[in-house]
C-alpha cells in the first residue's frame, strides 16, 4: 500500500434543492439528528463514498436523507474554506435542483435526518455548518431563479 505524505480532506455533497410556491421560493432543509450540530437545520448531504461518482453521491443522499429521488441535480459550486466543519478538513461540492410548480413531493426524513422540510428563503432557520452561506452564493448567481438545469 503507497503511503502518501500530505493531508487528504473529506469529501461531502450538499443539495440546494428549491421550489416554487405562491411565487415564494422554498428551499428543503434537514435537522439533522446527530453531531455535530444536532438539531440544526442544514442542506441534505454528506460524504461521498469511494466508490461513487459526485452526482450518485448527491443523489443518494438526497434519497438517504429525505426520500426524495428521481430529481435532476446540476453541480453548482465547490466550497472548502478550511474550518467549515468541526470533524476536520472537509471539501463539499454543492449540486442544485429546482422542483417544476407540478410537483409537490413530501420529504420525509431518514438517514441522519430528525425532519426534512420546505423552508421559505425570506425566513430561514439559523443553519449548521457553512450552509447560509452557500445558499446566499446561490441567490447572488440568480439561483433558484436561473433556468440552466
């Protein structure tokens, strides 16, 4: 086996999933169920495994976490400004999806996940980790308003 000399970070996926709703737009949100930050909400995600690609990743969390499936994702952003998170040097890269006004699933929580929910962008919880500031990076890219996916 090669012993390699440099820190090697984690590696997580978190998902910015929106919809629209009266013309307000939701993102879905976890409280997660254990540390750190139990209790606090944050985006559905976590690690990837090392076998899986990026995006199976994000979509198996997703479907870990809340449920949901079948939903297209689009990477969007990498963030890894070192102390985002308390367990140690990890890198998350972000994907985003946006729900048509049709649709109207019901997240139901799982996994490491005590509840799974809409949450209006004008009233967000405080959120664990680095996540308030992944979702305003997203808002200043024109994110969930932005047709690219």
């Amino acid at each position: 086996m090669y012993n390699y000399k440099y820190p090697r970070p984690a590696l997580t996926v978190d998902i910015l999933l929106f919809r629209e709703t009266d013309s307000h737009p939701q993102v879905l949100l976890i409280q997660r169920a254990q540390d750190p930050f139990q209790g606090q909400y944050a985006l559905p995600g976590g690690f990837v495994d090392i076998n899986e690609s990026l995006e199976e990743a994000a979509h198996r969390e997703l479907a870990e976490e809340t449920g949901l499936e079948g939903i297209p994702l689009k990477q969007f952003h990498t963030f890894g400004e070192p102390g985002r998170d308390p367990r140690g040097r990890v890198v998350s890269v972000v994907f985003w999806g946006i729900l048509p006004p049709t649709v109207d699933p019901r997240p139901e929580a799982h996994s490491d996940a005590a509840q799974a929910g809409w949450h209006l962008l004008s009233e967000l919880p405080p959120l664990a980790f680095d996540h308030a500031e992944i979702i305003a990076h997203a808002r200043k890219q024109g994110i969930p308003y932005d047709n690219r996916l």
